[in-house]
C-alpha cells in the first residue's frame, strides 16, 4: 500500500518537477476497485501561482485483474468499457474542457500521466479542485429548483458542442455518449423477459442515433456528478467517462430520473422538459448564432419520451428491482412505445 503511493508521489513530483504539494485525503474508490480519488494541495506559492490554483484532484485509474462488480456483472465487456472510459474522460479534460465557461463549468484539466505499476497499465488524470473553487456541496436529491440549475449547465453544455450529423465526429469522445445505449448493452438486453420494450429496442435506438443534430452529452449527469455552491446559486459537473455524441435529451431524462422523487417527477417532469428547451434556446443563442434553435427544439422534443424508455430498456436488463423503475417511468415508457 505504501509502495502504491509511494509511487504516485513520485510520478506526481516528476510531473511538477517539485515536491511541494500534500495528500489531503482519499475522496473515494471508484466503481468495482478500479483506482481512487483523492484530494492534494500545493504547498509552495511557486506551484500555486503557476497552476493557478491551490488544490488539486488526481484521478488514479489502475484497472484489476479481478473484476468485481457491485451487482454480479464482470465480463470481459463491461471490463473494456470501463478501460475505455477513463481514455474518453481524459480526452475530454484535454480537448474540450477548455471551451466550457461559466455557464457549463467543468474542473481546470492540469494534465495526465500513464505508467506501469506492479505490471499493470495505469493512469493519472490532474485537475483542479472544484471544493476549493467554491463548489463544495454534494446532494443525493434535489428541489425542482435546484434541479433547474444542472438542467441549466445541460442546456449550456449541449448547446456548446452542438453540430449536425454532417460534420465531423466529437474525435476521441465516445461515438454514442452515455454507458447504457443498446450497442453496449447486449448482455443487459438478453436478460429482459419478452416485452414490447425488449422489442422495440433497437427501433427506439436507432430512432436517437439517427438525429441530425447531435451534440456531446455527458453521459451519466445524474446528481452525484454536480458540484454546488453552499447557496446553490451554481453548479459545476465531473466525471466525463461516458461523454460523446448524442441528443442532449438523454442527459436531460437521466438527470430528473436521478434527482426527483416518482411524485416529484409526475407533477414536474413536463416543466422541467420545458425548461431544458427555454435554457437551450437561450444558450443556442449565446453559442450558435447562426443555427436556427427552433429546428433543433422541434427534433430533440420528439426524442424526449423515446430516451426515458431507452433508459427504462437498461435498467430492465440491469436491475429489474431499481428503485427508479416506478409507475411513473412506466408511463413514460409506454408513451414512447405507443409513438413508435
Ligand atoms: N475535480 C473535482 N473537484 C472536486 N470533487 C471532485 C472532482 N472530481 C471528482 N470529485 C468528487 O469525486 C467523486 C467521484 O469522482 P468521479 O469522477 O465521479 O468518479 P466515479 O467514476 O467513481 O464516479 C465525484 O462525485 C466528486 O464528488
Ligand atoms: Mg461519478
């Protein structure tokens, strides 16, 4: 253990050319063992002047060679697309990180180091600390209101990255954003019984792949991914592992699923759709000028059902029992199916 951090400071020190900055603590493991988090300061003014910035995250990725996954799914599969994941998220911090403003914040990418540790390929990914640049706050709910703040960085984000199909690719991003589209998710899709959904979900798939316009989604913008400010008056995101091209309703009915009760859901889930397309018009506006917003509001609005049942579709495979599978989402659900 102490030889496993030993090591990551001195990969840490040859990438400052310094030894002036401290481990403050360990934020979290990540998913199934697959490295940590943890939180460090610098400790020089030099460092600090230089970076920017006084605290700093280092992303430690060291995938195991015995996969165990919280919920009994360990293949070969989802081993790759988690490898995969973490090359995504650094392409993101290097690409794309630097074109998010205020309005759609993302941390500062400070760089990234790959290295053998006890013969496995490992990775560091360098950033700011989001905490210590005013955004220490982390919920498992939110209000309606706080809801519309993410739903305000999900509006702005997309608008940002937005393109039509015609253009070229988000290069080095996922080609389809989000862990739960259908192409990667063929072991899930075997194991739903027969239903109309399981049916249909190639259809449904094909129906949010094949839109014109597309932007970057996050990919998992659930509540646990937003840094707020103690007022909630803003908010940030992290974990950029499932970023790529998509219709940016996937983020905005992945995001309400997580973050409002079902009763929540059924009396705002209209508003809040509402929302989104004022909030990406505006943004649409701010960023794409010359783009007419109104033909992207009127394709993305037509998705909207299709992508909660699209969502609703990995969740029956994965975790039938969730406790986001509820009258509500099934309502959705059926709408969507009903449309098709
Ligand atoms: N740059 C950052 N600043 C502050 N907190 C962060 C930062 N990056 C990650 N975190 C915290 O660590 C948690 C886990 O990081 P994340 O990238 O989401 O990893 P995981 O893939 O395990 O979910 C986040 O939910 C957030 O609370
Ligand atoms: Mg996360």
């Amino acid at each position: 253990m102490d030889l496993m951090n030993n090591s990551i400071e001195n990969v840490l020190a040859e990438f400052f050319k310094s030894t002036d900055f401290k481990k403050i603590e360990i934020i979290q493991s990540l998913w199934s063992g697959y490295g940590e988090i943890a939180r460090y300061r610098f400790t020089s003014p030099e460092l600090i002047q230089k970076f920017g910035i006084r605290q700093f995250i280092v992303k430690h990725v060291s995938p195991p060679r015995q996969v165990c996954h919280p919920r009994g799914w360990s293949t070969s599969v989802s081993h790759q697309r988690k490898v995969d994941s973490y090359k995504v998220e650094v392409n993101f911090y290097k690409t794309f990180a630097e074109q998010c403003d205020a309005q759609c914040r993302v941390p500062t990418f400070i760089g990234e180091h790959r290295f053998i540790e006890n013969g496995n390929p490992c990775q560091l990914i360098l950033m700011s600390d989001l905490d210590d640049q005013g955004f220490p706050i982390r919920a498992t709910n939110l209000t309606v209101q706080q809801t519309k703040l993410c739903i305000r960085w999900l509006a702005h984000f997309h608008a940002k990255f937005i393109n039509s199909s015609t253009d070229h690719k988000h290069d080095g991003l996922w080609t389809i954003g989000s862990y739960w589209h259908l192409a990667t998710r063929l072991e899930e899709w075997q194991a739903m019984p027969s239903s109309k959904l399981k049916e249909s979900a190639s259809k449904i798939d094909k129906a949010l792949n094949k839109c014109k316009y597309k932007t970057i989604i996050h990919g998992d913008a659930k509540v646990a991914n937003f840094c707020f400010t103690p007022n909630y008056s803003d908010v940030a995101a992290v974990d950029f592992q499932y970023v790529g091209s998509g219709t940016g309703v996937k983020d905005l009915i992945y995001l309400i699923g997580s973050c409002l009760s079902e009763t929540e859901c059924k009396n705002n889930f209209t508003l809040l759709v509402n929302d989104y397309f004022d909030c990406l018009t505006h943004a649409l506006g701010l960023y794409q000028p010359m783009l007419d917003a109104n033909l992207v509001v009127i394709e993305w609005q037509e998705l909207v059902d299709l992508a909660w049942a699209d969502f609703e579709r990995f969740l029956v495979g994965w975790a039938p029992d969730h406790k986001k599978r509820n009258q509500f989402s099934q309502m959705i659900t059926n709408r969507a199916l009903a449309s098709i």
